[in-house]
C-alpha cells in the first residue's frame, strides 16, 4: 500500500532561527533538515507522496516550501502561512496561488497554541481571516491543544464552508485523562467540515519510555470519533525524532489501526489526506 505522509516539516537554521526552539531538551532537532534527509525514509516506509507543513508565521517560508514542492517529487502539498488579522489577507492568498507554484499551496496554519489568549480563533480579524482562506479554496490546518478546543468547535460551526484539518489530534498528554479532550474531539468531529489527523502523538507521551499500547486509547478515540474516512496519517518528522524514528511512527501507525479493514487504512494511509488536499 502507497502511503502519504499528511503531515512534516523541513527547516534551514542558516535561514532563520526556528523561534520555537526553545531549550536543551530540543537540541537533538537543532539542525537543518532538508527534503533529500526525508526521501530515504519515506522511500522505505513506502510513501510516495507529503505534505510540508509551516513551521513559523512567515510567507517567505511559504514561499519557499512551494518552491521546494514544484522542485521535489515526493511533496504533494504544503501547509504555509499568512497573517489572518491583516486587511490584505485576500490579497496574499492570492498572490501565493497566482504563483507559478502557486497549485501546491492546500492550506494555512498559525501556531494557535502558542497564542496566550485560548479564545484567539474567535476574534473578529482571523474569523474574517479564515473566511479569506475559504474563498480562496484552501483549507485551514487547527494546531490546537484542549483548551483550545471550544473555539475550535465554534469557529468550525462559524464556517461551514470551511475545511478544516485537526493538527496532532490536539496534542492531548498522553497519559493523563481522556477529558476533557476526548468530549472536545467529538463534538468537532460531529461537525462534517473537520477531518483530523492521526499525528504527534509519540511526541506528546514520555519521549524515552512510550509503548504502542500507550497511545492505543487517544487513536481509538480519534477514529471512533472521525471514522477511518476523515483521518489522515502524519509522521511530525523531524519533530517526532526527539520521541521516535520515521520507521518508528510509521510502524505504530499501523498497529494503531490493525482493527481497521483494508479499505479504512487505505483511507487513514492515503485517500482522506488526498481528498481533503486535493493532492
């Protein structure tokens, strides 16, 4: 089975300092990582095709992943950035579609976790923002934690036209309760514009010492919730190495989903990240 990878990043630190970076215990990430570092992995986990996601709130980075995309045969699609406040939002959409590259742009994101207000997706700016991302036909990636989930349900009712793609299932720590995240997670996932995707979670467990069976429960959870047709598989690398190997990810992937039928991996694996992409 072909797979996609829904969901990695590369970064240059010669470029740019990655603003997130912060602490020691990120330092086996602290270099650069290039799509040629991706290729050999992905080729030996059997994906044939990506998408590359922002890292840091700046179309210059956009731009350069759709260079990148138009220049590589294994990414499909890329997740970049714009300023959802500013007045010219539209205009920015547009200038990166208009592109020559532009067809590889599938959707926006903004880190809302690292915004201190949990309410930030329901100001009035990024609501009339996110319309903008509608119009022009993209979908919007929510890289969200739980408390910031209630405006996430509300801001996708706001939009219906919208699609939207849960980024890391939320990032629940893994081990602690189910709730409130679990209740959050359906009541999204009641909504028929959302799909989620079925990454970060190596991440978000004891990076030293997590076992398959640990994120068994957050899995199950997501895809009782979604249903196989609106999860999508992500590998969060190079993040996920500071927990895990590709071949790591990939392979928990898999024993996250052995109740699965054929036809519902093939959807975790490969249909729902093309369609809700357009890849």
């Amino acid at each position: 089975m072909s797979r996609v990878d829904a969901h990695h990043h590369i970064w240059d630190l010669t470029i740019r300092e990655q603003s997130w970076m912060v602490g020691p215990e990120l330092d086996p990430i602290r270099r650069n990582f290039s799509i040629d570092d991706l290729a050999p992995l992905a080729a030996a986990a059997a994906v044939t095709a990506t998408v590359l996601v922002q890292t840091v709130g700046l179309v210059d980075e956009t731009v350069e992943f759709l260079e990148v995309a138009a220049s590589n045969d294994l990414v499909a699609g890329v997740v970049g950035w714009v300023d959802l406040t500013a007045d010219d939002v539209a205009e920015a959409l547009d200038g990166l579609r208009s592109r020559p590259d532009g067809s590889y742009l599938k959707a926006i994101r903004h880190q809302v976790h690292d915004e201190p207000d949990v309410d930030w997706l329901l100001r009035p700016d990024v609501q009339r923002g996110l319309a903008a991302v509608a119009d022009a036909g993209l979908a919007y990636d929510l890289l969200t934690k739980t408390p910031h989930l209630p405006a996430a349900i509300q801001t996708v009712r706001n939009l219906p036209q919208l699609t939207f793609v849960v980024d890391h299932i939320s990032k629940p720590v893994i081990g602690e309760p189910l709730e409130p995240w679990a209740g959050h997670l359906r009541e999204l996932a009641a909504l028929p514009n959302v799909t989620c995707k079925l990454s970060g979670m190596v991440t978000e467990a004891p990076w030293s010492t997590w076992k398959p069976a640990d994120l068994q429960p957050y899995a199950d959870t997501v895809l009782d919730a979604f249903g196989p047709d609106r999860v999508m598989f992500g590998s969060d690398w190079p993040v996920c190495l500071l927990a895990a190997t590709y071949a790591d990810v990939t392979d928990t992937a898999e024993a996250l989903t052995t109740a699965l039928t054929p036809a519902e991996r093939q959807s975790v694996f490969a249909t729902t990240a093309t369609h809700t992409y357009n890849l």
